[in-house]
C-alpha cells in the first residue's frame, strides 16, 4: 500500500510510523502542509495518516491549507478511503464525524496510563503507558467505539467504520529524539503549568525504556488498521 501523510508542524512528525511502514513494505509520502505543500489527491494513495499539530483545527485565517484538508478527510470518510488520526489528526476526524471537539479540563503533557474500554475493539492491553501532548480533546463521535481514556481525558481515541477510520489523543509514535525535539522548540500546550497531569522534562525523559515500550503497542495498533484498510 501507498500512504499519505499530513504533517501540520515541523516538530510533530510521523516518528517511529514512517520507520514501520518501510519494514512492512508500504511506500509512503509525507506532505509538509505547514511549509505549504499542497494536501494530496485520494485518487493516488490507498490510506491517510493525519499527524499532530498545535494549531486550532479551525484557525484557517491563520493557517488556509485547514480548509482544504477538512475538505480531504471528508471525502476520504465519505469515499471509503482508511485513515488514521493522531492528536490534531483525530480531532480533525472526530469534527468531521460531528463530535464535539474543544478544550479539555486540564492539559496532559508526559505519561499517562490509558485503561481500556470494556468494548473497545483495540487490540491493546487493557492497561498501558503512551506519551500525551494536548488540551484539546474529542467527543466520541456517533457509531464509533472508544479505545478508553486516562484521569485526565476519558476518550483517548475511537474507532469508526469498523475501524477504518482511527483517532488517537495519545501517542505511540514518539520516539525518545522526536520528544527531546518537540521539547526543545514547541511551547507545552496551554494550561500545562497548573495541570496534574502534566510531567517536568526530566521526568519525561528520564527513563527512555517507556520509548521502547510504545514500539509493540504501535506495532499492534498499526497491523490492525492496515488490516482494516486492506479489507
């Protein structure tokens, strides 16, 4: 399969997926839409993997390629064509899908434990760590399963069209380089300061065996939306 990826920041990149996608045999583009690339055709790609970003998902004064890329997922929920969403991406879908999407309680910035949902349909373990980077947050949308939820966010991702279509508010794809950048040169989402449930940098990196962790869990995540898509 050949799949697009939407990048909306030069510091919220495709991680460790773009390196999965290679050792699986799938050939992928990556589209800097912050530096002005053009969001691509559907016709010429199986799948769609919209990344992170630290933008409002309606800030099209501020950022007009949004507009176009609203414009892209709905046809790709409409035209049956796979995608997966990540951060900004999932919120992005969930909107398209009418969910509410806003700002959430408390920022989560670090390490969370995610529990699973009784019916979530992920095939994941029922309790695990991922690295979170947000205070906007989703709604379920309608017909989608929940994946679980954290103390801080109760619906950390969905699963849509018997999932075809994914939405992640955690992260799987962070990679232990790809944090130390984000860390390096993006402002810590808004409330983060007097949140509970967000983590200093050195407790965020001081243990780089959690990166090592999310690799099976990304690996799980993946083969089964590949599998999805492919069906």
């Amino acid at each position: 399969m050949h799949l697009h990826l939407l990048q909306h920041s030069p510091h919220h990149g495709p991680g460790r997926i773009a390196d999965w996608l290679t050792s699986m045999g799938h050939s992928h583009t990556v589209f800097h839409l912050h530096a002005g690339e053009a969001p691509p055709s559907l016709t010429d790609g199986d799948a769609l993997i919209l990344l992170d970003g630290p933008m409002d998902i309606l800030d099209d004064a501020r950022y007009p390629w949004l507009k176009r890329e609203r414009k892209l997922i709905a046809k790709a929920l409409d035209g049956n064509k796979p995608l997966l969403g990540i951060g900004m991406g999932a919120r992005m879908i969930a909107a398209e899908l009418g969910a509410t999407v806003g700002r959430g309680t408390f920022a989560e910035v670090g390490w969370h434990e995610v529990t699973l949902a009784p019916e979530s349909p992920f095939d994941l373990p029922e309790r695990f760590t991922a690295f979170m980077w947000h205070r906007d947050v989703f709604a379920l949308p309608d017909d989608a399963l929940p994946l679980g939820g954290s103390l801080g966010s109760p619906v950390q991702g969905f699963a849509w069209d018997a999932g075809r279509a994914l939405g992640l508010l955690c992260h799987f794809e962070v990679t232990q380089a790809s944090v130390s950048e984000l860390l390096a040169h993006d402002e810590p989402p808004e409330g983060s300061e007097a949140s509970p449930h967000a983590q200093p940098t050195e407790s965020i990196l001081a243990d780089g065996r959690r990166f090592d962790r999310l690799a099976p869990l990304l690996d799980r995540l993946l083969s089964q939306w590949m599998r999805s898509a492919a069906a």
